[in-house]
C-alpha cells in the first residue's frame, strides 16, 4: 500500500470518528449550556422564597405604616414580588418609572443563552405568603384570642413560588437519521415574541414547569421593636404600645378579675363620699395611677445600671426599683444580669462567642 493510500484512509477513518463523536459531543455540550441556565433558574425561585420569609421575621409590626415601612401583610409580599419580578435581588427600583425591571413589556433582563424563566407561565406562580395566626401559640382562650387579634401579625407563615422556563437553543431532536427521540421541549423563537409573550402562551409542549419552592417560618410578631418607658401614672403613648397591651389584658371584660374589682372600687368609693370620708366631687375618672380600673405601667431602659426609677408620693420623690432587681435575700435578678455581662448570653464583646 502506497504512502498517498494510507494517508487517505487514516483521513476517511478520521472523517468518520469525528462524525460520529459529533453524535455524543454536540448534544452534551448543547445540554451543558441549557443546564446551567436551568440551574440559575432553580436557584434564583429559592432565593426568592427564602428571602421573603424571612423578611417577615424583621419587620416592625407595631409601627404606623410610614412610606416603604411595614404596612401589613400584604405589603411586605408585594415588596418582595417588586424585588424578584426579574427574577433576581440586584437590580430593585420599586416602583414605576424608576426602572424598567418590572414592566411587561420590558424584557432587557433575559439574557440567558439557552433558557428563560418567568413567571408569567401558566402554571407558575410569583412568590406568595400566608399566614395561619390561630395554628401557632393559640390557648383556646377567649381571652387570648382577642389579644392575638389585635397585636399578633404573626405567626406560621408559608412562602411558596414556582417559575417556568423555556428553551431558546436546544433543537427538540438531532440527527434523525439516528434518533428518533425528542431532546428537549419545542424550541421558542425569541425574535417571533418576546420572551414574556411566549410564556404567556406556553404549554406542556413548550415549558418547563420547576419544581414548587416551598417555606416556613414561625414568627412571634408580639414583640415590640421600639424601647419601652413608662412611669406611674403615664397612659398610652402609641398606638399598640407596651401600655395598650397591657391595659387590652387588664381590663378586658373577659378579665373576670377586673369586672369584679371595678365594681368594687366604684362602690368603694361611692360609700367613702357618702360617709364624708372623701370629698364630694372626687370620683373615679380612668386616671392612669389613681384608678385601679387603670394599668399604673412601671417600667425603664436599664442601660447596664439598676431598674429603678423616681416616684412622686404626695410630694416627696422616692427611689424604687420597677422589677425583682434586689430581694435582700439571694437578689436572682441582680446576679443574671452581672453573670450576663453587657452583650447577649453573657458574650462580652460581640460576636467573640
């Protein structure tokens, strides 16, 4: 065999591996692409939901609703929706003409190479949030319950989100001379549509449904953000305030306590007029401090130092400490806070623990 015939055949023999490694190598490398958009896109679904429910473990839920500040359930889910409605946290503008992220005819956020995400899909769903206040901490107690109705925001909040995507790249077969089986779902033209159009009307044919994304957190949204001051005789100052949760417990009629000890103080002192032990035009008058019927709210920022606070008895001031901060006897108080030290779970300086 001549040196010219074996050169061609060792070409012809090349010709045919590379033919047929083109079988194997164009599809893998063509799949490689589509999955990893595809996995950007799963990941991109769970932060949207992950990152949502936990901002309802911070919000300020006793505050007045005050521009973007937490102004209710709903609000905080449509802040999240603004957020991730391109499908990601970096770009936020929250609100129209502040940016083109979230406007349906906008779609300069798709530049995948492969696949696209959207939530426009039939059978997707941007990310939505619910709250069962009565499943998490509920006594069953009437009493109870109209506490939890009046402060509680809180409680198990489910997030759930699930996007769809599309394929722009993958041809839905190769080689049919070889294969007669489908690689992927039916390829969408983006210069035909755009890319929010075609999710619109996609199918089964054409869409990949990912997998529903779902969360849980329990909150307790009865704890107040904003530092508590109150001393005797002070009333409420804001509404849902430490004193306005107190007094909702005190002197609410399901309170059999309070309806039996405001009856008798009327009478108490309606019999002490009569009996010219006090003055004719003294009377209860829901005085914070001087009427029973009233919560007198005890209480201070301690600042490292003791609980104590100035009451003015007659009018002479007195020094009391507002809690169990000293008993004379074994002070339980006292010594937790020393044991503490200034930061959190006894760590004397922050984050060394």
């Amino acid at each position: 065999m001549s040196a010219r015939t074996a050169s061609r055949l060792t070409r012809g023999s090349a010709a045919v591996e590379t033919a047929l490694c083109m079988l194997v190598i164009i599809p893998v490398f063509m799949y490689a692409i589509f999955l990893d958009d595809l996995l950007k896109h799963v990941l991109d679904a769970q932060e949207t939901v992950v990152s949502t429910v936990w901002d309802y473990a911070v919000a300020d839920y006793a505050a007045k609703p005050d521009g973007e500040a937490f102004a209710g359930f709903g609000q905080m889910q449509g802040l999240a929706r603004r957020m991730f409605c391109d499908h990601e946290s970096g770009l936020d503008s929250y609100g129209s003409g502040n940016g083109p992220e979230c406007d349906t005819d906008d779609v300069s956020h798709h530049q995948e190479v492969v696949a696209h995400a959207c939530w426009l899909h039939p059978g997707a769903k941007q990310v939505y949030c619910s709250v069962d206040q009565n499943a998490v901490g509920s006594y069953g107690v009437t009493l109870h319950r109209s506490y939890m109705q009046q402060f509680n925001k809180g409680g198990l909040i489910r997030c759930s989100a699930r996007s769809g995507v599309q394929n722009y790249l993958l041809p839905t077969t190769f080689l049919q001379e070889f294969s007669q089986v489908e690689l992927a779902k039916e390829t969408k033209d983006k210069d035909e549509k755009d890319v929010h159009g075609n999710a619109r009307g996609g199918s089964e044919k054409d869409t990949y449904l990912l997998s529903w994304e779902y969360i849980a957190l329990v909150t307790d949204t009865w704890a107040l953000t904003k530092g508590q001051s109150f001393s005797p005789g002070e009333g409420q100052k804001e509404e849902g305030d430490l004193y306005a949760r107190v007094q909702q417990i005190y002197s609410n009629r399901e309170n059999s306590g309070y309806t039996q000890m405001a009856s008798a103080s009327e009478e108490l002192v309606k019999q002490a007029i009569d009996r010219k032990l006090l003055a004719d035009d003294l009377a209860l008058d829901h005085t914070p401090g001087d009427d029973p019927r009233d919560v007198s709210l005890s209480i201070q920022p301690q600042n490292g130092g003791a609980p104590s606070q100035i009451v003015i008895q007659g009018l002479t001031p007195a020094t009391y400490f507002n809690n169990e901060w000293r008993d004379w006897e074994v002070n339980n108080n006292q010594a937790t806070a020393r044991e503490r030290g200034n930061y959190y779970m006894g760590c004397t300086q922050p984050g060394k623990c």
